[in-house]
C-alpha cells in the first residue's frame, strides 16, 4: 500500500519477483496511452484491456509495441517489472504495481487508466467475476484484476483510491485473496484513524483478525 500522505506499507514479500499476470495490461495500456501513435484504435484497445482484461487486446498492443513493458518498467522505476516471452509471461511485484499507481495519481491523474478502472465490467472478457481482492477494501475507487488460467491458481489485484493505491498477489483463488486482504487491513490501519481515503476499521471486542490464507506481498 502507497499513501500521498506518505504512508508506505507492505508485506515481507512485496518486492518479491511474481508473475504480472493480467496486471501486465496497466503497463502496456500506459506505454500505448503516453508514447504510441495518438491512434484511436490504441485508445480503444487499452479501455479492452483495462475494463475489461481483454487478453485479444494485450496481443494486439504487444505485437505493435514489443519494447512497451521494458520501457514503462524502466520510467517508473520498477525494478522488479520485466519483460518475457510475451506479456503473459511479463513479471512485476506488489511493491511496483502499487508504485506505478501511485505515479499516475501524483502525475497523470487525469489518465484513462484510471477512469476504466473506475468503470471497470462487472466480467471480464473472459467472463470472469471481477469484484474481489483490493476492490472490496473500503475507499476503493478503480480496480485492474489479475489471473491465472493454468493451475495453480493464481490471482492479483490493484486498486486505487483517494490518496492511496494497493496491490496483492494470491497463491489461490480469488475468495482467498479477498480474505487475504480484508485480514492484512488491520496490520495497516488503527482504530484511531488510517491512511488518506481509507476509513478505519470499528472496534471490535476479542483478539484481531490474522490474514487468512496466502498474502504474498
């Protein structure tokens, strides 16, 4: 989790090197936004990708821009985000995901990513439920889900919020990693306040909810 507030929060895991799953489509939808011909067909094809995980979309950027992840990784300064045999294959982690977020807020508010991720569909292109993961946290504005098709299964998830943005990876469904989440949040946040856009959980009577399941940073 990033705060404007200054807020810098995060498992022992979160530069751990993972697959960016559909994750990869924020980082090939900016490069095609900010540096690719102005075309509308670009424009078109990131609003598939990030409303929508188009993977049809992600081929079709790729294939026009093969050098995309490489470069955007390297402006943002995401060390562990690079490249591989393709965008599927591409690796990022939590830290950076949340960190090229928090960029676009700082700098580029005004970006499409974020309003597609606001009005992200209900399924995915593959019909795929996206509703789980970062997106039920509580100030949750805009989310860009991620998943695995081959076992085991695998999920990500970031979001964006007012003043903050957050990112998880799950080794397991996308119901483990809601509880994953929701179990991680009192780590974060204390009864007397929390971070910008982010109300504090109530007080509640016994010992505090551990995480449930895998959060893997």
């Amino acid at each position: 989790m990033r705060t404007q507030s200054g807020l810098h929060w995060g498992s022992a895991e979160e530069h751990q090197v993972r697959s960016a799953l559909s994750l990869a489509k924020l980082y090939l939808t900016d490069y095609a936004l900010r540096r690719g011909d102005g075309s509308a067909d670009d424009r078109a094809l990131g609003e598939r990708m990030i409303r929508f995980s188009d993977d049809a979309a992600a081929d079709a950027v790729e294939a026009k821009y093969p050098q995309a992840i490489a470069i955007v990784a390297m402006e943002y300064g995401l060390a562990e985000t690079r490249p591989g045999a393709n965008w599927g294959s591409s690796t990022t982690s939590t830290a950076d995901v949340a960190d090229f977020l928090d960029a676009k807020q700082r700098t580029d508010a005004a970006s499409p990513i974020l309003t597609w991720m606001a009005t992200a569909a209900p399924r995915a292109a593959d019909g795929t439920e996206q509703n789980w993961g970062t997106a039920v946290l509580p100030g949750v504005q805009g989310t860009k889900w991620g998943w695995s098709d081959a076992a085991p299964p695998e999920v990500a998830s970031a979001s964006f919020g007012p003043g903050f943005s957050v990112a998880a990876h799950t080794a397991g469904s996308p119901e483990d990693q809601t509880a994953d989440v929701l179990g991680a949040l009192s780590t974060v946040l204390t009864a007397s306040g929390g971070p910008v856009g982010i109300p504090a959980p109530a007080r509640t009577e016994g010992p505090t909810r551990a995480p449930v399941g895998t959060w893997s940073g």
